[in-house]
C-alpha cells in the first residue's frame, strides 16, 4: 500500500502537499480549514516587522494561462502572527511554515529571533517577492551573495530548520541555491513568483493592477518552475519545496521527479477551493499504486536518472 507520508528537515508531513505562503495563510483557523482538506501543512503570509497595508486594490487578475498579483506583501505585522502560531499550535498538530521578510538584512536575523519563540516547525525566509522591487530593490535570491549572507544571519539566530524561498526568475538558480547551502539552509523553496509581469486594459488604455506590475503564478508558471527545481535538485543536498503553477497531482508528481520533498500549492486554491488538496492526494495515490512507489521519497528526483 502506497503512502503519502514524507519528511522535511525530519519534520513529518503526512502528505506532500502544503499551502504556499499568501493564499489563506493569515488566520489559525483558515490554516486549520486547510488542514482539515488535505494538505499535508501550511505556511503561513509573510510577516513583516510591522503592520503593512500593500497596495491598493486591484491587486489580483487571471489570464488565460495563470494568474497575477501585486498584494503587496500586506500583513498584519509579526506580533500578531505570533499570535496565529500559538492559536494554531492549540488547536492543530500538522506542521506548520512561519514565513518572514524584511527589506534590510538585519531585520531578518528579528524576525527569525520572534516567530522562533513560538517555535513554528520551520522558518521559510521570503528574499524573492518580485512585485515590491520599487520600495525594496532588487529581490535579495537574485544575488548569491546577498542570498549566502542573509541564510547566515538568520542561521545564526534561530534553532528552527531554514528554508530559503528563492526566484525563478534567476537563471543561475544551481550557483545561488548551492551557497544558501553552503551558508547553512536547511532546504529551498524554489520558488516564489514569476515577474514582474504586466496585462494592460485595451479599453481603459492602463495597466489592470494598481501597481502596474505583478508576479504571476498558476499553470503558464509550472514548467518554468520545473525546471527551475531541476537545476537546484542538480546543484545541492538539502532537500526541496517545489512551488509554482502545480494545480494537480500530475503536476505535483513531476515535481517530485524533477527533485521536490514536499510541493507547495497557492494559485490552484484560487482557481478552484481547497478541495484541491484532497483531490490532488487523491491522484497522487493512484499513480504511486499503479506504478509501484511506496513512498514519495521513492519518487524524488527519479526523472534524473
Ligand atoms: C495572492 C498571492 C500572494 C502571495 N504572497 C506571498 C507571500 O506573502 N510570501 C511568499 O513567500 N510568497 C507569496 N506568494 C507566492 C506563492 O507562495 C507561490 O510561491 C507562487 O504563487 C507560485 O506558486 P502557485 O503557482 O502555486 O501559486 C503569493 C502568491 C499569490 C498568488
């Protein structure tokens, strides 16, 4: 009998599908509502140092093809976020994912040193939020030093496992996960969105988001993403969290072939509901069943061989 069951950083999921940070990731009991239909954990919005509004509305559109967005990194600032990992914690035992950002490198070392008295089961760091680079520059994960650097300091501040988020919009993708690695990640998420990106309204002669540019997500990102995780499957031993575009259990299995541990999934929830996760164990059982794989660890990186 095939199992779901997997391990990150020895943390137990029992599935290999987790909420990607943004969607429903705010409140304990959205989280929890995401639990209770499959996911394997969740991952929290990022948080920030404080309270921060994002951009004004609109913020989100889908295309033929995915989806895009400019929220803005909005979130209601780490104090209160802390509160949502003890709630949660009370009331649920799946792991879950604290995420943070700041847009100065000490900042980071904070954060990871709050949320860590919590103790969420890992820390991801978020250097990789394409639809900010006005206010915050360019994304720390296109740089491997800046990304090295980072991974050290919040390395240095925390017992919690570290997960650096990184940018497929990066090409070097091998060079700069390897010295996250070598400054002491624990695992990748690779990745965030892709951007910016930009559809403009005909009719009203402007772009459709308030912010002008986005990062985009969903399907029109999955091979990108693909690809992506197999350059850093190739480039490092920690394990990953393949994130972009994944909105069914095919998608997710090729994920795992190209060399994810577990899969993140945000836009599919959009476009669909949280039905997904369910639905999409559901496909990932029958393939491993059909196919002989017992676990998912059985099917990680096999596309490589
Ligand atoms: C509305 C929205 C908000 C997001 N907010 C965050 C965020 O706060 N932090 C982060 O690391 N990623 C954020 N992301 C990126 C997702 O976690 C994910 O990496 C990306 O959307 C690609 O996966 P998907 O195609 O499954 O959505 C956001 C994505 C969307 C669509």
């Amino acid at each position: 009998m095939a199992s779901l069951k997997t391990n990150l950083c020895g943390v137990e999921f029992r599935s290999p599908l987790v909420l990607a940070s943004g969607v429903l990731g705010v409140t304990a009991s959205s989280m929890i509502n995401v639990i209770n239909n499959g996911a394997g954990g969740v991952t929290m919005k990022s948080l920030g140092p404080e309270e921060r509004k994002g951009h004004p509305c609109p913020t989100m559109l889908s295309f033929e093809g995915g989806f895009m967005n400019a929220v803005g990194l909005s979130n209601a600032g780490i104090d209160e976020g802390v509160n949502e990992i003890i709630e949660y914690r009370q009331r649920c035992k799946e792991p879950i994912i604290a995420s943070i950002f700041a847009f100065k490198t000490g900042l980071f070392g904070e954060l990871a040193q709050k949320i860590s008295k919590v103790k969420p089961d890992l820390i991801e760091i978020n250097i990789s939020c394409p639809n900010v680079e006005s206010e915050a520059g360019i994304p720390f994960a296109m740089d491997k030093e800046a990304a090295a650097q980072l991974t050290k300091l919040v390395k240095q501040k925390t017992d919690i496992p570290v997960i650096v988020k990184l940018s497929p919009n990066a090409l070097n993708i091998g060079e700069i996960a390897k010295a996250c690695e070598i400054a002491g990640a624990d695992a990748i998420n690779m990745g965030n969105t892709l951007g910016p990106g930009l559809i403009i309204n005909p009719e009203a002669k402007k772009p459709v988001l308030s912010n002008k540019f986005g990062g985009v997500s969903g399907p029109g990102l999955f091979p990108i993403a693909l690809k992506r995780i197999w350059d850093v499957y190739a480039a490092v031993r920690i394990p990953i969290i393949g994130t972009g575009g994944v909105t069914d259990g095919r998608d997710a299995i090729q994920m795992i072939m190209a060399g994810a541990s577990l899969v993140g999934v945000g836009t599919a929830v959009l476009y669909g509901d949280i039905s997904v996760f369910r639905k999409m164990n559901e496909e990932i059982l029958e393939f491993m069943e059909k196919n002989n794989y017992k676990t998912i660890k059985d099917m990680v990186g096999v596309a490589h061989e």
